[in-house]
C-alpha cells in the first residue's frame, strides 16, 4: 500500500497527522523503540508516550521485549478484523439510535417525511363497525411478527399498547368477524384491556372476551395459523397413503368427520382446488414461527418438515407473489 493511501484511510478512520506519521513510521521500521520513533518524528518522548497509547487502545499497534527494550510493531491483521467487526457493531448500534431520535422528533415535531399521528374520535356501534370494515378492506398493509410490540413501545414509550389478533380467512374475512366467538386482547395492564374491551361489546355483546399479556396474544396469533396449516398437511399426507395404497380418500374422510374430536380442515383438494395450503396467512405465520424458534436455539423439525411437504405437493405457490406474505418473496424459498 502506497504511503499517501495509507494516510488517506488512516485520517477517514479519524487518526490526526501526527498519529498518521507516527503509524506509518512503526510500519516501515517495525520493530523500533520510542527513542528511535522520536528521531524519526521530531516528537518529544513525552508526547509519543500519549499517542503510542492512544494507537495501542484502538488496537493499531503492540508492544514487544527484546533484551530489555521496549519496541512497538503494528497489530497482527487479524486484531484489524476485530476493529473493523467492533466498528460495523457501532454502526448498526448508531443507526438503531438516529432511528429511534428520528421517530421521536418526527412525532414530536413533525417533518417533511414524517407527520404526527391524526387523532380522531368515533361513536357508537355504526361508527366502530365502518372502522372494523375499512381496515379489513384496506389493501395497503403491513405485516409485525412476535415480538413487534415490544419494538413499538420501544419506539413510543408515551403510548400504551395492545395486541389484539384476528382470526379470519382472508376470503371471508367480514363473515368470520361477525360470526366469531372470541376476542383475544393483549394488554399488560388491566385497563387497557378493559377500554378495548369496552369499544367491542356494543358489537359482540356475547363473545368470549380472553385477556392475556401481549406475547401471548401474539403467540396465540402464531399458534392458531400453524395447527391450522399442521391439520391440512397431515390430511394431505393421509390422501397420498390412500392414492398409494389404492384406497378411496373421501370414503376415509367422511368416517373421520364423525368424530367429534376430528378437526374439521381435511378436505383433500382443499377449496381452492389444489393441494396444501396458499395465499398469506398459514405460510407467513408458519414459516415466521419456525423463523424465531430458530433465532431462540429451538429447531422446530416438525414445523420444518410441514412445510417441506407443502411446498412438494402445492402447485400454486401463491405466497410467492403476495406482498408481505413471504420475506423476500422469490428468493424466499431458497433462505428457507
């Protein structure tokens, strides 16, 4: 390396002149003592001794005994490695914090890339309900996965927040809101389940009201989509045993529908016509619960063979195009 590059990258990592001539002088002539560091510097030893150990606290150079002389060298490359890892560290730590400061000052402030949150106030039941069926009609929308709360109020500290899941099919979705049998609400704080709770009876007097901490609503979110998704495999499954073995599958199907234990999701095409499951919400939820069993040292391999054999029998893979549905959606299949 050239001594003017070196130079040019030493002062953009923040290294002054006399610390860039002074590292530079223990490259070229390492080993070497202070006294013979301030011949070539110009520099009283009382000064060197200051800089030498503000390089050797950034951990640009090291120390070695020979005889009884003390004499610097440069850090081995692979100490460098570590400053650069240390580095990018700080950064992304940075980043997360002006992030942070940005959200606050935009809520606080306003920006031009920002706006404060609109606050409106809607009465009675007519009013609720057109809320409820604009946001199950809004086309725009933006997908959280465990743990997010914690993000937000993370983020918001001045608000108190509820997860409160749903549990719809994405085609019908109107109907299974006015025909549910309950409202799940995650508040850690008694009152705030109790104002949610108090903007939904107008609506569902009759409901099953469930009050749980936040993680677990969100864990139940998880959990009801993924044993949802785990009948349908499994019926699949049992419908290719059946083809193997030359037994008729609906003959087997309409036996088990009679017990009452059965689940009720083991129609093989399913009905959309085709095998396993598609569209957004069973291979988000699925493949985001595998996700952070993973990231919490768990290896899901049940979870992982479900979705496995989904992607070998469904022939639409629809997720594949629905935003939100799938990180990264085309190269999706390949992380996964």
């Amino acid at each position: 390396m050239q001594s003017m590059e070196l130079e040019k990258y030493l002062l953009k990592l923040g290294f002054n002149q006399k610390e860039t001539g002074l590292y530079e002088a223990i490259i070229e002539n390492a080993p070497i003592s202070i006294t013979e560091l301030a011949k070539l510097s110009g520099l009283k030893r009382t000064s060197l001794y200051h800089l030498l150990e503000k390089l050797k606290n950034f951990g640009f150079i090291e120390t070695t005994i020979r005889g009884k002389r003390k004499l610097f060298v440069p850090a081995e490359t692979e100490r460098l490695k570590k400053i650069e890892a240390n580095k990018e560290e700080e950064l992304d730590a940075t980043k997360k914090l002006v992030e942070k400061l940005i959200a606050s000052v935009a809520y606080r402030y306003g920006d031009k890339g920002f706006s404060k949150p609109k606050v409106r106030f809607f009465q009675g039941p007519e009013e609720i309900k057109g809320i409820m069926e604009d946001a199950l009609n809004c086309k725009s929308k933006e997908y959280w996965y465990l743990g997010s709360i914690k993000l937000l109020e993370e983020l918001y500290p001045q608000f108190n927040f509820v997860f409160n899941p749903e549990f719809l099919r994405q085609k019908f979705a109107l109907e299974d809101m006015w025909t549910t049998n309950r409202i799940v609400i995650g508040a850690n704080r008694q009152g705030d389940f109790e104002k949610v709770k108090e903007i939904y009876k107008p609506l569902f007097p009759a409901v099953n009201y469930i009050h749980v901490d936040r993680k677990t609503a969100e864990m139940i979110k998880y959990a009801s989509n993924v044993m949802l998704t785990g009948q349908v495999m499994l019926a699949n499954e049992i419908y290719n045993i059946c083809l193997a073995l030359g037994v008729n599958y609906d003959s087997v199907k309409d036996v088990l529908l009679k017990d009452e234990r059965m689940a009720k999701n083991i129609d093989v095409p399913g009905p959309d016509g085709d095998f396993g499951v598609g569209g957004l919400c069973f291979p988000k939820d699925l493949n985001a619960l595998i996700y952070l069993a993973r990231e919490n040292m768990y290896r899901p391999y049940l979870l992982e063979e479900v979705w496995r054999l989904n992607e070998k029998v469904r022939k639409n893979k629809d997720w594949l195009e629905i935003p939100g549905a799938t990180s990264g959606n085309q190269d999706f299949e390949k992380k996964v």
